[in-house]
C-alpha cells in the first residue's frame, strides 16, 4: 500500500510539475529585462531602425491566438539621447507621444487614458485605442513604461482586454 501512495504523489507531483514547466505561463526577455505571461513563445524580430544621426534597436514580441494578438515593443532611444538629440526629461510628453503615435498610426483614436501611473516605479501610461470601423469590433489595449531611455510597449489588439496580460508585465532587471 505504502508503495502505491507514493507512487501515486509522485506521478501526481511530476504532472503538476510538467503541466507548470509546458504550459509556457510567462516569457522572459534576458536581453531586455521583462517578463509577461504567454503561453506561448513569442516570435521575436529585431530591427534596426535608421533615424538619421544613428540607428535605434527596435525588439518586438508577439503571439496571436484565434482572435487577439499579444505585442510587446522595446524601442531603445540610448544613440539619440547620446547624440543630444533625445531626452527622457519629459517622461509624460514622451508617454502621449507614443500613445498619439499608435493610435495616428492604424488610423484610430483614443477613446480611454491615463498618463499618471507607474509600472515597476517608472513613469508609464495606458490607453484604449479603436481603430476605424474596417477592423470590426476589436479593440488595441496599450501601455507605454519609460525606464532610462528604453521605451516597453505592451499591446494587445482584440475584442476584449486581457487584463492579466496588460498587468503583469515586469521588469526583471
């Protein structure tokens, strides 16, 4: 009996354990410091972009389900603030700006906002962004965090907030 009650837990223990290391409930970014849930493994693309005076390394992770696709953006603007051309002096100008920026960018507008929150004690904003009506009834959620001079966009695009996506994000380092 003994032997089969500690079979038992430990296939019990081994499930729990595999289902929790396979179900992928969070990516971490060593390279940028966050975590977010997924339960998945993102694609990750790399680009860099040219401004001009230098190049500004842009780092997107995504994953679609059926019917939403989850975006992280990490846009690093360290060679602009270096060349002078850049500040992070102006934490919520920056913050609007990208989220004016994402809602000029697919042609929507900001129907919700906040600019006066923090994510991990740095400046940061959410809004709620509706395309126009050739998108149907889809919705994009987004959060900007400034910290230094990296931007995180957390976005996701679908007909319902997933807040536990939108609200755990964190930093790691």
């Amino acid at each position: 009996m003994w032997k089969k009650v500690m079979a038992f837990t430990v296939c019990a223990l081994m499930a729990a354990f595999l289902l929790t290391a396979c179900s992928g409930s969070a990516y971490t970014s060593k390279e940028n410091g966050f975590s977010i849930p997924s339960p998945k493994t993102p694609t990750v693309d790399t680009q860099k972009t040219d401004v001009g005076v230098d190049k500004l390394d842009t780092t997107t992770y995504q994953y679609e389900t059926n019917s939403t696709a989850y975006i992280v953006t990490v846009v690093d603007y360290t060679p602009l603030a270096n060349a002078g051309i850049w500040s992070n002096e102006d934490p919520a100008s920056i913050l609007k700006g990208s989220v004016n920026g994402a809602a000029e960018g697919v042609g929507g507008r900001v129907t919700a906002s906040d600019y006066n929150i923090k994510v991990g004690g740095y400046p940061a904003a959410t809004a709620t962004i509706k395309p126009p009506s050739g998108y149907g009834n889809v919705n994009i959620y987004y959060k900007a965090v400034l910290k230094g001079n990296v931007l995180y966009i957390i976005m996701m695009m679908g007909e319902k907030e997933d807040t536990k996506f939108m609200n755990s994000f964190k930093f790691t380092s």
